[in-house]
C-alpha cells in the first residue's frame, strides 16, 4: 500500500469509527426524541466515509467506479435522512408520511440508475484518474447536468433542514437554543467543507471533504440531543409524580382519544384502564363539547362542567384542560384534570329548594353549610360544619360569629365581601365563590372552598364549605413537582441542590459506567472539588492510591450483585491531603426496578481513627504507668514482710512513698484535666502574687535540676509582673510542668529560662510567662498535635521518658480555662520555647 494514503485512510477511518459509535450509542436511547433518525443519519455518513476509504487505497479506474457508485447511494440519502431527522426533532408531523418518503427516495434511485448504466449511456460524466494532486492516483468525473441536480437537491434538503429547526429559535427556551445552536453547527459544518470543495478551493475539489467532518458534525448534534435530556430519569419522575396526584388527570391526543390516566381517574370514573384507554373522550362523557376547553380565549380559564353516570358513580365534574407542548413550543396532546365537584354543586343547588323541604336538603348536605345573619352571627349550622369546627351545634348556633373561625390574614377581604354582598348593585368583583383558611376548634388550619349566596328578598347568606385541604395539598405537591422539574431542566447541579444538598455526609451519584453525574456541597467542602471538576470523570479519581484487592474484589461483589457495600477507604483532596473515609455505596434503581447508576456517601474518619489511636495509645501508656508502681508496691511490701526488722526496712518505706505519690500524681493529672474540661466547675479567681509563685516553683524544682546539672534560672522581671486575678493553684500546676517537661527532655548540662513580659497584640494587651529550654526541639511534622490529649512524641517514646501524654493538654485548657492560649516555637537541635498567655484587662 502506497504510504502517502496513510494519513487520508487513519482520517477516513476515524470518521467512520465516531459515526458508528455514535450509531450504538444512539441506538441505545432510541426512545429518545429523534435519537432513532439521527442512528440512522449517522449509520449512512459511516457507510459513505467507509466506502471512500475503500475508493481511496483502489488503484485502478474499475475498482474505484465500484466502490464510488455504492458510494453515491448512501451519499444521496444522507440529505433525506438529515431532513427526516429534522422533522422528527422539531415534531413536525407529516400528513402523507409515505409520499413523503417515496419522494425523498427518487433522487437516490434515479442517481443509482445514472451512475451504474453510465459505461453505457454516459449521462453521469466522464471519469478520469488524476495522479498530480498526490503521489496516489484521486478518481474525478467531469460530471454531467444529472450531477449538479443530484448536488442541488441534497443541498436544498440540508438547507430547509437549517432554516426549520432556526424558525424554532425564536420561540425556544435557553436550553432548547443552545440545542439548536449545536445541532445547526453539526449540520452546517461538513455541508460547508462540500461547498469549499465544489468551488475548487485549494486542491479540495480532488477530495470528498465532507466525510472527514462528518465525526465532529456528529459529535455536535449528539452532544445536543443528549446533553439536555434526562433519559432515565424523567420517565421515573414523571411516572411517580403523575400516579401519585390525588386528582383525576386524562392524557388525550390532538384527536381527543384517550391514551393515559392516574389512578385517581379510574376511581372517580369507576371504569378500569382497559376500557378508557383508546376510547374518544365524548363515550366517556356524553356532555362533552371541547370547544368550551379549547375555544376559550387565553386569558380566560378553561373549565368544563359534566354530570357524569356511569358504573355506579354519579358526580359533578369539573374538567380543567390543558395543552402540551414540547421544547418547541408545539402541542403534542391535551391533559384534562378531574375536580369532584359534586359536594359543591349539591350545596349550590340546595338554594333551589323551597322552604319547607330547605331544612331536609340543609342537614343531609355533605358540605359543611351554615347561615348567616347581617352581623355574621351564625344562626344555623349543619353537622357538617359541627364536625368541620370542631364545636357541637349548640355551641354554635347563636352564640359565635363567623369571623372566630376566619385566619386572620383573611379576615379584611371576607368581612368586605360581606358588607358588599348586602349593598344595592353588588360589585361585579364581589365573588359567590372563594377559598380561605378556616381555624377549627384546636387551631388547626384548614383550606376550604365556601360558596356563598343571600337568601333572596333578606340580608341572611347561606354558605357551603368544602374541606379542600387534601386537593390543595395536591395542588401544591404537583406545583411543586412541576418547579423542581423545570430547574431540573437548567442543569443537574440546580437539581441536586433541591435534593441532596442537606445532607451533611459527601454525596455522589454516578451512572451505570461510573461516571459522576452530580455531587451536592458537602461533598465539595470535604475534598475541595467543585461540582464542574467532577462531573463527567469517573468515580474513583478522587482514591489516594491503589485499593487492596481483598476490597476491591467485595466492592466489585456488591455492584455485580447489586447490594449495598459499607466500609474504609482513603480519599484525596484537590489540594493532595488525604483522608480517611467511611463509604458506603448503593445501586440505585428507578420506578422499574431496573438499575441506572449508583450513589455513594463518604465522611471523614480520620480525626475519629486518631482519638481511637490516641485513646489505645493512652490505654497503653497509662497500663505502662499504672503497672510499674504497682509492681515495685507489691515487691517491696514482700521485702518489708520478709525484712520487717533489717536495717533497708526505712529504704523500702521511701522507694513505696515514691511509688504511691506517683500513682497519685497520674491520677491527679487525669482528674484535673475533667475537671477543666467541666464548664459547671468555676475557678478560684484571687490576685496572683509573682514572686511567691516564683519562689514556689525555685524550691519545688532545683533539686530537680540540679540533679541532672542544669541551670534553672528564673528572670529578675516575674516579680515586677503586673498582677491578674485568676486561680493561682492552676497557674502555679501549668507553669510547674511546662518547666518539669523542660527538665525532663533538656540535657545534662542544659539550660532553663523562666521569664515573663507584658506584649501588646492586635490592640490587646497579654502577660505572657515562657519556660525556655535548649533540648533537642520538636519535629515540626509534631508541632501540630503536641497539645493533643494523650500524644508523646518521638523524643519520649525514643528516651523512654515517663508520662501518659497529659501534660500539655492540662496546661493548654488552664490558659483557655484563664481566656488565654498556650503557644509554641521550636526546632530541632536548638531547644523549644512554651509561652503562657494571659489577657490583662
């Protein structure tokens, strides 16, 4: 094979690879608006980019007319497929969808004629090979007039095809206009490199360009198609929203043929959906005349009212319509909702009765009814509104006035509506009709629907009222529904903001190929990436590091089996820190059953693992401290039993004395630390006295020094320190052990400085204490948990020096115990410096 073909072939084939994947992954949402055309759009475009490959690396004329004649076939139905693939997206419905098709098909019929009888009749052009363009041999035609009406018609199909879906433009909504935008971008983009070819820029008329944009024009109109479609997920929407709405609700097509309905419909119809399903809506209601729904202006509502006798149910209804209409504003069908009205019109028609059949109709109404009198007194209730109040009807009658059960924020309106209602020529904005929130007896809200009429010739009204709460209630869930569908459409990240953004652990929502399709805040705080960073990329790319097979293999367990999975793993954060996590993640199905993705919950574990560790830590530090006086307690009681009269009797005294003050001293250490911790437990607050605290601690620990042969020196300038009120014996114990530590990690032949100052900082001013020693230092990877209950550090742990960790921790909550803090400043070799701070106010 000649190697100059080599990068027009890899082109060529990279365009028929992308065409026929975009052909599967399509095929795979073929339920999705259009996606089938667009398949076959993009299974044609493959075919033509293939066959020109097969032309490209033919060496002879024959072998090239060959594959360029099966060539035009798909070439010449690329056009019609594009303009079905229009009509389908647009939702453009075709009369005479047969003729249309059979017209569509002449031109590559007619094309197939003229270039295979060609040899014969000539009437496509002459080909020719031309061998100077590149060092392979292009096959050309001198094309004929078939060839430029074969050209005209294609490129009129691609040209009605844009100018149909841009007459959308102006209509559209945000999202369906950057659709738009990238369909036409996708459509626009090989019909414009045909163009260049046709007018023989560069040496392009010798190549078939279009097949080389065909994967970036199919990339583009794919990307629209999908990218703001929610397939899987709004069918389980739609389906838990419109099943669970208390309302009846009928879908019906533009014919007015029924083609769904809620549960709610089939039992107010008493039918089952066998028998609606297919059947026009005039069967089902004799009364029906849709030109009362759809032939009422805009603005005005669309309400139809039906008696309705059938199965056993008979009822008012009333019928509110509705059209819907796709992303292109056109309608595709008609939804009808269902109201019983029948409690309404039984009380409104119960005015009609006479008098003396009026009190029958009154108390068996099944609407809570009631009159008024001209001051709102109610004098006559039924046991409806008894039952509605909360009151018995002797409680009512005479004794209270509407107003008491009337919300307050209605109150002005109802009481105006009432005055109108008994003036001559009642304002025509004065309704018989109305819903406010009634207050019942143990002051709950309710929502009513009351219907309201004076009784002709008096200023008494009577009123009927209808607890609506639960048809409010709907009202409200599907207004709901409908808004949280509508910024669904805006983008994931809005929806998951109504959904999951509450949530305290990190959570994220991957598809069935583990791509992350939404993540909520908490999961952006904790490991520092933005919602944009992560959606798209695959779930695992936040793990710090390879994942033990043992747990690779149980999580891959789970999924494949389709069950939850709970356990540790270690995450990194944007800015490279890693963390320990509790995860747990879950297969996520829809209202099916079927499996569409999965989701996932992670917290930070490592602060709770490093309490576990300290908390063993301390355990073993604390059982080390515990059992070493214990031990030298129980030898030397055996030696005292056995030497009770020897003259080492008075050595095992001291050595068991020592032990026992160590054991009180660990225990002491412990309890003060509780008790700082108790915010009940007040300090003894009295002046502190600098010098006496100095001399103290001189006396407590130059023995201490000096038997180690370091230099404890206590600066001239504690003794002229300004006086504070705080618990002396606390400050006394915290300067005591930051020194004792200083002791305890300095050298033989070290030095200890005690001093203090007064220092002024952001306005404030702090008397600080330091203990300064030149012992080895702390690491600075330390620093950060040195004050951490229960923590050695390396220097302890490697010098075998005694202590449980307490320490630090005792002396830190003394400072904040006093407003202050406890600082440190160290480095390694050089010694470390430990201030006490202490607010002077």
């Amino acid at each position: 094979m000649n190697l100059a073909l080599a990068p027009y072939l890899l082109a060529v084939y990279l365009s028929v690879s992308v065409c026929w994947f975009l052909v599967f992954f399509t095929w795979r949402r073929r339920q999705t608006t259009a996606a089938f055309a667009f398949a076959v759009l993009m299974l044609f475009a493959g075919l033509w980019a293939a066959l020109y490959g097969l032309e490209l690396i033919t060496p002879t004329l024959e072998g090239k007319l060959l594959w360029f004649n099966i060539k035009r076939l798909f070439a010449s139905l690329l056009g019609p497929s594009l303009f079905v693939f229009t009509l389908e997206y647009t939702n453009r419905r075709v009369k005479y969808p047969l003729l249309l098709y059979g017209l569509l098909l002449i031109e590559p019929l007619v094309s197939q004629i003229v270039f295979w009888t060609n040899p014969q009749l000539g009437w496509a052009g002459t080909p020719t090979l031309v061998t100077e363009v590149v060092s392979f041999p292009l096959l050309v035609y001198e094309f004929s007039p078939w060839f430029w009406i074969s050209i005209f018609i294609a490129h009129l199909l691609c040209a009605v095809s844009v100018m149909i879906l841009l007459a959308q433009f102006t209509g559209a909504n945000d999202v369906y206009r950057r659709q738009l935008i990238l369909i036409v971008s996708g459509i626009m983009l090989p019909w414009l490199g045909g163009v260049l070819a046709l007018l023989g820029v560069g040496n392009l008329e010798y190549f078939d360009v279009s097949t080389f944009l065909f994967p970036v024009s199919g990339l583009l109109i794919v990307w629209g198609l999908l990218r703001y479609h929610f397939l899987g997920l709004m069918p389980v929407v739609y389906s838990a929203v419109f099943s669970s709405i208390r309302d009846g609700i009928l879908i019906v097509d533009d014919d007015f043929h029924i083609v769904e309905s809620n549960p709610a419909a089939l039992r107010l119809l008493g039918r089952k959906q066998s028998a609606l399903i297919g059947q026009p809506i005039s069967q089902i209601f004799t009364e029906w005349d849709q030109s009362v729904l759809y032939g009422a202006p805009a603005n005005e509502p669309q309400v139809l009212e039906l008696y309705y006798e059938a199965g056993g149910q008979y009822r008012y209804l009333e019928v509110h319509g509705g059209d819907i209409v796709d992303g292109s504003s056109l309608s595709t069908g008609h939804v009808l909702i269902l109201y019983d009205v029948t409690d309404r019109k039984l009380a409104e028609r119960s005015q009609q009765f006479s008098e003396d059949r009026y009190r029958t109709v009154f108390e068996s109404n099944t609407a809570a009814t009631l009159i008024l009198e001209e001051d709102m007194t109610i004098s006559l209730a039924n046991d409806r509104f008894a039952a509605l109040s909360g009151y018995a009807r002797q409680e009512i009658e005479g004794k209270r006035k509407w107003t008491e059960f009337v919300h307050e924020d209605d109150l002005p309106k109802m009481k105006a509506y009432h005055q109108a209602r008994r003036q001559r020529g009642v304002p025509s904005d004065v309704p018989d009709e109305y819903e406010f929130r009634f207050i019942n007896r143990d002051g709950e809200l309710i929502n009513v629907f009351v219907s309201v009429a004076l009784i002709p010739d008096s200023n008494i009204s009577i009123a009927s009222l209808i607890d609506i709460t639960d048809r409010k209630l709907a009202e409200q869930l599907l207004q709901q529904r409908a808004d949280d569908l509508e910024i669904a459409v805006r983008g994931e990240q809005e929806r998951s903001a109504i959904i999951l953004q509450s949530v305290n652990d990190a959570i994220a929502v991957s598809d069935l190929d583990v791509k992350t399709i939404f993540v909520n805040r908490a999961f952006s705080q904790l490991t520092g990436y933005s919602a944009t960073e992560v959606l798209g990329k695959h779930a695992t790319f936040i793990l710090s590091g390879r994942i033990p097979d043992q747990t690779m293999n149980a999580i891959r367990k789970a999924l494949l089996n389709q069950v939850v999975w709970e356990g540790e793993l270690a995450f990194r954060r944007k800015d490279s820190t890693v963390y320990d996590a509790a995860v747990l993640i879950a297969p996520m199905r829809d209202g099916l059953g079927r499996l569409i993705g999965y989701v996932s919950s992670h917290r930070d574990i490592t602060e709770a693992k490093r309490m576990e560790e300290s908390r063993r830590r301390f355990l073993t530090n604390i059982s080390h401290e515990l059992r070493t006086p214990v031990t030298n307690l129980k030898l030397y009681i055996d030696l005292l039993q056995r030497h009770i009269n020897t003259a080492r009797q008075e050595q095992y005294f001291t050595i068991l004395d020592e032990q026992v003050e160590r054991l009180e001293t660990i225990i002491q250490n412990t309890v003060d630390i509780l008790s700082l911790e108790d915010e009940q437990q007040e300090l003894t607050r009295q002046p502190v006295q600098w010098k006496v605290l100095s001399d103290s601690l001189q006396v407590r620990l130059q023995p201490q020094a000096l038997a180690k042969n370091i230099t404890l020196r206590f600066e001239p300038q504690l003794a002229q320190l300004p006086t504070i009120v705080g618990d002396a014996k606390r400050i006394t114990q915290a300067v005591y052990e930051l020194i004792h530590n200083a002791l305890s990690f300095t050298q033989v032949g070290g030095t200890v400085i005690v001093s203090g100052d007064v220092q002024t900082e952001e306005a404030k001013k702090w008397l600080t204490l330091s203990v300064c020693d030149n012992g080895p230092g702390i690491a600075p990877g330390e620093q950060a948990r040195i004050f951490d209950r229960f923590y050695r550090g390396q220097q302890a742990e490697a010098g075998h020096i005694p202590g449980t960790g307490l320490g630090l921790n005792m002396v830190s909550l003394i400072a904040q115990a006093h407003n202050g803090r406890l600082t440190l400043k160290s480095y390694l070799g050089q010694g470390s410096t430990f201030t006490l701070w202490f607010p002077l106010n």
